[in-house]
C-alpha cells in the first residue's frame, strides 16, 4: 500500500533480500473510500489533496498548506491519546472559522458511507463525534 510503504517494488526487494518469501497484491484503500463518500462534491477535491495520519501532521511541526485539500486519516488515534486539541488548534490557526469540513466514514459493504459536514470554528466539539476509522477533510482556500 503506498502510505505503508514508498512502492510495492521496493518492499519486495527488501523481503527478497531478507529471504522472506512475498506476493503484491492490489487493494482498495481508504483514500478510494474517502474520494467515493464525497462524490457528491467534487470541488472538495479538484484543486488536488494532501493525506497524511493525524498523528503525523501534527508532528511534522510545521504550517498547513491551504492551497489543496487535506484528507486526515487516523483521526481516533489522536483522540484517544489526547491530541485532538492539538490538531484542533492547528487548523482553527490556518483556516477561518466560517470554513467547511467533512467528517468521512467509509462505507464497508454493510453500512453505507457517512459524510458529516462541520466548520472550523466547531471542531473542538468534534472530539465525541470521531468515530473509528474515520477521516477529516478539508477543502482547500479556493474551493
């Protein structure tokens, strides 16, 4: 999977070296999942998107870009360990309040996908909201 691993050629190499034995194979991700949810708003994303896992953007210790989207994957794990004020801040400190979001549960074949729109300025009451394996999406400036 490309966030777990920078290609599938490299990760076999490195099994290969090890003597460990490997197969690719092709898998939906939760980004397809994400990108399908806002289907009905494709302007979300027209301007192109950044993915990264709360737990990274908030330690990469720099500005968001407010140019393209963000899709913010892993967000219940910042929640559990208390860090979602953290990413809270960061965001109310790049976007206006008046600014949207979603919140984006995928869909699993059972449930169908649940697409939950927010702004900035309510985030911090967001934190009981966040439910497992979902997502944040923030609209770029422009869009």
């Amino acid at each position: 999977h490309p966030l777990l691993c920078s290609d599938a050629f490299e990760l076999g190499e490195y099994c290969w070296r090890r003597g460990h034995p490997y197969r690719s194979l092709p898998a939906i991700s939760s980004i397809d999942g994400v990108i399908s949810a806002l289907h009905d708003h494709p302007e979300v994303l027209t301007g192109g998107f950044t993915v990264y896992e709360a737990q990274n953007l908030l330690d990469r210790n720099r500005p968001m870009v407010t140019d393209e989207a963000y899709i913010i994957l892993c967000v219940e794990n910042i929640v559990k360990n208390g860090r979602f004020p953290a990413l809270q801040r960061l965001i109310a400190a790049t976007y206006p309040g008046s600014h949207g979001f979603y919140g984006v549960k995928c869909g699993d074949g059972r449930e169908p996908a649940v697409l939950l729109p927010g702004r900035v300025k309510d985030l911090g009451r967001w934190a009981g909201r966040i439910e497992h394996m979902m997502s944040l999406v923030l609209p770029g400036l422009g869009h």
